[in-house]
C-alpha cells in the first residue's frame, strides 16, 4: 500500500538546523511531484516547499526562502527538506505530500513534529 513516512524532527533551539526526510513506497515515486507542508496549531496548513518529479524544478514559501532546501532522491524514493537557521515560528508539524494531480492522486504523510524553543 501507499505509504509516506516522515521522520527527522524533533526540538531545536533557535538558528539551529533540522533535516526531514520522507521515504515513499507503495507508487512510482519518480513520476511524482513532492512538497513539504506545515500547520502550525490554530493555522491553516501552509505549503512550504515543492520539487518537481525530476527534481529541476523548487519552489519556496517566502517565510522560508533562503533558510529551506528541499531536494529528493528518486534512486531512494526519498524526498528531503533541509532547514537551517531555524526560528520560533517554524514550530508546526511538517507533512509530506505527493501529488499527481494531472491524474487526480495526491498521498500525505502522518507528519512529523518540529519544534523550534530555547
């Protein structure tokens, strides 16, 4: 079955980096689009990232831009998010999507929890 696993977050202090990672299963990974979500408590889910299925192609929310890096391994079916000079305000928790919506599919992880405190 299709799965998306998230993992690599966890609590780190201001200006730190954390790197996520999200190991898909279960589709061809290779012919799909990948983006990074986030929902913080009391907000809406916000994309954060996207690759495109050959991983030319990034783009970034603004609030991350500079800071964020996500790429992807289509040898490994994994698709990655690197964050660095981490702020308070990136606490939330981060979801792994996939999405082919030329064909009406898109898979989501179970999400993984970051949180940026001192």
């Amino acid at each position: 079955q299709v799965q998306l696993v998230e993992s690599g977050g966890g609590l780190v202090q201001p200006g730190g980096s954390l790197r996520l990672s999200c190991a898909a299963s279960g589709f061809t990974f290779r012919y799909f689009a990948m983006k990074w979500y986030r929902q913080a408590p009391g907000k809406a889910r916000e994309l954060v990232a996207s690759i495109n299925s050959s991983g030319g192609t990034t783009n970034y929310a603004g609030s991350v831009k500079g800071r964020f890096t996500i790429s992807r391994d289509n040898a490994k079916n994994t698709v990655y998010l690197q964050m660095n000079s981490l702020k308070p305000e990136d606490t939330a928790v981060y979801y792994c999507n996939a999405d082919r919506s030329s064909f009406g599919i898109n898979y989501w992880g179970q999400g993984t929890q970051v949180t940026v405190s001192s």
